[in-house]
C-alpha cells in the first residue's frame, strides 16, 4: 500500500493530498547538510542557495569534512555572507561532529528521537532544524514539524483549529498527525505543497 492510500483514510487531508508522490531520498555528508540549513536559516531559498555555493568555493567546489570547516579562518566564512552568528554555528556543528564522532553510518542507525537528542546539544541547531534534517537529508518517512509554522498555517485552515491558546493548538495538531503514522513526513510536504498553492487569505 502506498502512503497516499494511508493518508487519505484523513478524509480533511485526502482533499488536499491529489495524486503527486513525494520521494524521499538520502543525501550522503549529513554533516555538511546539518550546516547547510543552519546557513539557510531566515533566509529565502534563492540566497541561501547563492551562500552556500561560494562557502563551497572556498573548498575548491569539493564537499567540506568538519575538520576543514573548522580549520578555515572565521574572516572567510564571514566573507561568504554569513553572520558572525552563523559562522560561529557553523563551526559548533563541525567541532561537534569530530568530537563525536557523527558520521552517515552512526546516524542511519539511530531512531529519530535519539538524533534529535543529539544535535540539539549544538548551540544554534534547534529542533525544527533537527526535524529537517531528518526529512530532507536522512529521508525518514514519519516526522512531523509541529512547530512549522506552514504546517501550523494549513492545519489550522484545514482543520479549523482554535489558535487562541498554542500549547492546545500543538496538542491537537498531534493528535490529528498521530493518525497519519507511520507516513507523517509526507503528509507534511503535502501539507506544504498545498499552503504555498492555496489562495491567501
């Protein structure tokens, strides 16, 4: 049985879901991905995407190991358009990874809960970040970003959730996402892919 086939027993989301599969893949360097997002982060995609080529640049076009993210001069990541901030997240993240020893193999054997543990020990990887990773780089199918304020945004609209106190609002997003296990991640893209096609308010 494909996900959709799950999903769409949520007759409030089967309106929205259509026929597009989503796949989900692995992307090899989680670590790499795991500073990848914190450089995008409150950024649009186009610039984040122009940042993160000329950090690339500066390592010869090559994919970084941490050790060289962080043995690579503050001012030259600076230079790349990041903040002092980011530069100095940046360089938690690979200091992080060497010291414990995060690599794809260690990370692929881990649940979801147990990853998110780890990197939010990380000064600047919050747990939305974490939840990202989990989707778009280690590929797991049931994630669910209840503090995505998109997701946030089409659950209220499709639900007609109250917004007046958000620790219930959380609890009933929960609730309702509870019934889309163990496909949760896809029911967040489509849930994404819905809000940024439907009309705003």
């Amino acid at each position: 049985m494909s996900y959709i086939q799950h999903l769409q027993k949520d007759k409030k989301l089967a309106k929205i879901i259509g026929d597009e599969l989503h796949e989900l893949k692995f992307h090899q360097n989680i670590p790499l991905h795991l500073m990848a997002s914190i450089m995008s982060q409150q950024l649009n995609t186009k610039v984040a995407k122009v940042i993160f080529h000329r950090f690339l640049v500066l390592f010869n076009g090559k994919e970084p190991k941490p050790q060289q993210v962080l043995d690579m001069p503050f001012e030259k990541l600076r230079a790349v358009g990041l903040s002092n901030a980011k530069v100095g997240y940046v360089k938690n993240v690979a200091a992080f990874c060497i010291d414990n020893k995060i690599t794809d193999k260690k990370l692929l054997k881990m649940p979801n809960t147990e990853i998110i543990e780890l990197l939010t020990q990380i000064k600047g990887v919050g747990k939305w970040t974490v939840e990202m990773l989990l989707m778009f780089s280690l590929g797991r199918e049931d994630v669910f970003a209840v503090d995505d304020l998109g997701i946030q945004q089409a659950m209220i609209k499709i639900y007609k959730l109250d917004v007046t106190d958000k620790k219930l609002l959380k609890e009933q997003m929960f609730k309702i996402s509870s019934k889309w296990s163990p496909f949760r991640t896809y029911a967040c893209l489509h849930l994404w892919g819905w809000k940024d096609n439907s009309p705003v308010d």
